[in-house]
C-alpha cells in the first residue's frame, strides 16, 4: 500500500501549501490497513484542541451512566441539576419552559436554548467574536447559564424536526454527568474514556499554564486562548492527536465505552447546518444529490470543531478518519480534507 500512503501524504502537502492553511494532520483506518499523516507546522504526533470534537466525549460519558442505570435520556434536566440553577433559562413569550428539557434535548440539539459562544443577546456581541479577536478570557457554568438567558431561546424543548446547536446544551451535559457522579468532568474523561483506552495523548485541558497543545489559527493570527480553551469543557476543551482519535472513534462506534445497541437510537437526523445534521450526541456528514450526483462521496457519522478538527466514522466503506487542519477561520477546508483521502483510498 507504498503508493496510497503517498497519494495520501500528497493530499495534506498540498493542503498545507494552500493559502488557508498552515498544517494538517489527519489519520485514517480501513480493515488491516492505517495510516498517519502530516504536512506543514503541525506534526503526526501533535496533540491538539478538538474542539466540539469534545462533545463525542461527553455523548459517550452520558451514554455509559445510562448503561450504569444513573440516569435516563428522557429525565428532565431540572431532575439533576434543581430549579434554581436552570429557572428562567427557556422562555418563549413569556413562557418559561425551563423545567421541560431533557436530556435527550440537549444531546440533539432539540431543547430550543441559544448557544452561549456563539449567540449574540441584543445589541451585543457574540463571545466567539470576542475569544476570535483575541479578548482571551475564563467562564463558569453560572456565567454561561447567566448568557444563554440574555440571548433569545428558538423554540420550545422536542419541537418536532426542530434543532439548534447550541454549546449550552453540553454545559449542561457535563454538569449532569458530574451532578450525578459527584466526580469532575476531567476525572469523568480520565476514567471512563482516556485511560480504559489507553489514550496516553488525549486530556481536558484545564491549566492555562499546559501549553503542549498545538496553538490554534485563525487567519493570519497565532491564536492564543489558554483561558477560553480550559472553560469549555465539556462542549469543547479536550486536547488530542489524530492517532488517539481513530481509537477512541472504535470504541465509540463498537460498544467499548457504552452498550452497541444504542447506536440505531443516536440516528435520528435533523437539520443545524449544511451539510449537516444533528442526531443524538452525534452528527451526520452527508452531501446534497446537487454536490454528489454519482453518490461517490459516502455519509459519515462523528462530529466536528471550530477548530478545524474532526472525527468520523465511515459505515458503507469501514473507514474511520480523524484530523485537524488547524484553522478556526475555515474548519470547512477539514471536510474537504476528510473527502478527498476517502477517495483516494476507495479508488486503490
């Protein structure tokens, strides 16, 4: 398999050698076959952020305390975490509907909340523009919470085909998940992911002081966000490489870390942004007939970051592939990435 190595290497050389993009690195399994590759500033073994990658983590953390019995998914999150702390976050024309959000709303996407990073209370500024432009700064869950109720709420929680992303929702996941345990997200993430894997570069940053991490880009600037990154979380903070990814993905989609059976649950699709589509805790990757007449690029299942990172599961063609281009501006250019080395490792 020399020859696909090297077309595969190929591609990420010339990925790099783009305007938009300074490194890539992305690894990639089919069958007996795998392979790890990387072109520009960032090498093969460079850990770095994941960003929303993140919330595959966390999916994976709740669906394994459901296994355990610790909770359901159509447990109301006010069960969990108390009236006083979600009061008056959901309202819709004076209705509060906080009190009506699951926990399987959250993991879709379906609770109707306003995304805390990226929504934008009135006459005000996002606070992804702000961490994007370099005001590096730390949040708490109430200073997310105390967000989101400035910024409008979409609709009412499991409106039918309704879905918005919102990181709110996965704060939210990770206050559960430590509510219920007694235990921080970290040790969550340590105990019943990274170290059952054997995952030796893969961690929740949480020490602005860490900087193993590749810094991020983001256009022309060398984006340094120690703070923002540790105050993630559970919706964003993990660091990793893209060979530790490709185990994780294999655990995750093969009932290592949480029952197989619950997979056919997670499918069930609804739209957030083109070209993709919410399911339960995860995503579906799946161009429009317009953009794939011959039906030549597979659906893929996973999920994906600002940061340019991803990870996804391939089920027509067995493929597992995990990557990061490294670029906040145009985390699109990762997709692109992703299609054409499943391509040309379809086409050997």
């Amino acid at each position: 398999m020399k020859g696909t190595e090297e077309k595969l290497l190929e591609i990420l050389k010339k990925t790099a050698e783009g305007q938009k993009i300074r490194g890539a690195c992305f690894a990639l399994k089919k069958g007996e076959f795998s392979w790890l590759g990387a072109a520009g500033d960032i090498s093969a073994l460079q850990p770095y952020f994941i960003a929303s990658t993140t919330k595959l983590f966390t999916t994976a953390i709740i669906l394994a305390l459901r296994s355990e019995g610790k909770l359901d998914l159509h447990d109301k999150v006010i069960q969990h975490l108390g009236e006083s702390l979600l009061r008056r976050l959901h309202v819709i024309k004076g209705t509060d509907y906080s009190s009506e959000i699951r926990i399987i709303h959250l993991l879709a996407h379906s609770s109707g909340l306003p995304d805390y990073f990226q929504g934008k209370a009135p006459g005000g500024i996002s606070l992804e523009s702000e961490i994007l432009n370099g005001k590096d700064q730390a949040w708490s869950l109430p200073e997310v919470l105390e967000r989101t109720r400035n910024i409008p709420a979409l609709f009412p929680p499991g409106t039918k085909d309704k879905a918005h992303y919102s990181d709110t929702n996965f704060q939210l996941l990770g206050a559960i998940a430590e509510k219920i345990t007694g235990k921080t997200f970290d040790f969550l993430c340590r105990t019943m992911v990274t170290e059952p894997l054997g995952l030796q570069q893969t961690w929740l940053y949480n020490d602005p002081a860490d900087n193993r991490p590749k810094n991020l880009w983001y256009r022309e600037k060398d984006l340094r966000i120690p703070q923002a990154m540790r105050s993630f979380g559970p919706d964003g903070g993990i660091v990793s490489t893209s060979s530790d990814m490709l185990i994780f993905l294999d655990a995750f989609f093969t009932g290592k870390l949480f029952p197989a059976e619950y997979l056919p649950e997670l499918q069930q699709w609804n739209r957030i942004f083109f070209p993709l589509r919410s399911g339960i805790g995860i995503h579906l990757f799946r161009l429009p007939w317009m953009l794939n007449p011959f039906g030549t690029v597979p659906e893929f299942i996973g999920h994906s970051g600002l940061s340019g990172a991803l990870a996804f599961y391939c089920p027509k063609e067995n493929i597992t592939i995990a990557g990061t281009v490294n670029q906040a501006a145009h985390p699109d250019v990762s997709f692109r990435t992703m299609i054409k080395l499943v391509l040309a490792l379809k086409s050997q």
